[in-house]
C-alpha cells in the first residue's frame, strides 16, 4: 500500500518558510503542522516568530500555543502530538504541510525516531530510526549568507518596534521563571539580559544578530545532511520552484 504522502518546508532562519507555507498550503488544499520548538508555548509570539492570527485564518495551523511557557515539551512528546494531527489531516483529503526550523523537530516525523523514554527526546537517546509512516518531499531553503544578514537586521528591528522585549517582561511578570527564557536561547537569552540591565539596546541589537547568524551556521549543516532533499538558493524562485515541486509531485 502507498503512504500518505506529506510536504516538508524547512530551511535556515528568515529564509521566508511561513509566509512561503502558508501560500503552498493554500494553493494545494493543505494544513500546516508547525516544526518549531519554541512556537509550542503560548505567549511567545513575537520572539519566535510564530504567524499572526490573520495568517493562521489563511491556512489551519497546528502544533502552536499548545504548552504554557516555563514548562517542558520535547520533541517526543511534540512527535506524538503531530502523528495524530497529520492523521487527521490527512483523513479529511487534506494535505499536511511541515513547515519550521527546528530541524529535529521534523526529522522525527519524517524518519520516525523510535524515542526509548521522554526524558530529553534528543538524537542520542533515541532507540533508533524505524520505518516511516509517511512519503515526504521536503525542500529546503536556503539563501546565502549575503541575502540572510540585512533580513536578520531587519527582523530583528521589527520585532523590537511591535514590542518583543516587553512580551518577554510581561510573561515574566505573570510568573514566568526568566531562567526558563534564558534557556530558550537567542532573543529570549538577550530579552533577559536587557531586562536585567546587563547589556544597553545598541549592545542588544548586535550580540542577537551575530547569535542569530551563528544559530543560521549549525542549521545550514543540519540540514546539508537531510536525506531527499530538494535545496532552493534563490528567494526570488522559492514559490516557483516550490509550486512545481509539489504539482508534480502530488499527481505523480
């Protein structure tokens, strides 16, 4: 019997991956189940990114707001979840559309990790690499590095403007543990700093954007190792090549 089949959209930080799903999606009668491992919390909006109301109106979005913040939810737990969000999906003629950066967060769909315990749902603790539930095409962005750093700035700068330091402030206000944001990592680590008065704005903007384009490194090796993979460079073909992808890969 054949698997269902599933769309994969992964690719390095601001490489334009939700916008990009959410037009794919649309097109092609899908849902998007998120592969981000810090959209799973409820709060945390602006710091990671996650879509706005309006576009998760455009196209169904799974697999967000679905943990308060300061609690812990790993990637077996999330692996668990999405299967049974992909099912159903999949059972009403839909297509599910994967679409985040946490690259493991994916590949433990696509490959299905067999996770011996949910005590950290990391790489070296899985039982091993089991047969899939599902055939994927997965395309991968990723632009240069020259096309990426203004995007970075850019984010960064927008993000601040719609109020990302006071999101972080008020959730810890509300109890949040600021250890818990610090773990997070990048602009939730350096939201913290700020708060703390540790570092000034100037400071701020500069350490997350050189830790951002260091995090962009260790993801473009991850996935340079991804298996049946289609890699796209060039922003201004993504939805071209994209859409061409998918059709011919859907009706095959």
């Amino acid at each position: 019997m054949m698997k269902p089949k599933i769309v994969s959209l992964v690719g390095i930080t601001a490489s334009g991956k939700s916008s990009l799903g959410i037009r794919l999606a649309k097109e092609f009668n899908g849902e998007i189940v998120s592969c981000d491992s810090r959209q799973i919390y409820k709060g945390l909006d602006l710091g990671s990114g996650k879509v706005t109301k309006h576009e998760q109106s455009i196209v169904p979005h799974h697999m967000l707001d679905i943990c308060p913040p300061g609690k812990t939810f790993n990637v077996f737990e999330f692996q668990k979840m999405a299967y049974v969000k992909i099912d159903d999906i999949l059972a009403r003629g839909k297509v599910p559309f994967l679409v985040g950066g946490s690259g493991l967060y994916s590949r433990a769909i696509i490959e299905n990790y067999k996770f011996p315990s949910q005590r950290e749902g990391c790489p070296e603790n899985r039982g091993g690499v089991f047969d899939p539930h599902y055939t994927t095409l997965q395309i991968c962005l990723m632009p240069p590095r020259e096309i990426i750093e203004p995007l970075v700035i850019k984010r960064i700068q927008e993000r601040l403007d719609d109020g990302m330091i006071a999101e972080t402030e008020n959730l810890i206000t509300q109890g949040t543990p600021k250890e818990w944001f610090t773990s997070l990592g990048l602009e939730y680590f350096w939201n913290v700093q700020y708060l703390d008065g540790k570092i000034n704005l100037p400071e701020y903007k500069r350490l997350l954007k050189d830790k951002i384009m260091q995090f962009i490194k260790r993801q473009r090796t991850w996935f340079r190792k991804e298996k049946n993979t289609v890699y796209l460079t060039d922003p201004g073909e993504f939805l071209e090549k994209s859409r061409a992808l998918i059709k011919k890969w859907l009706d095959a």
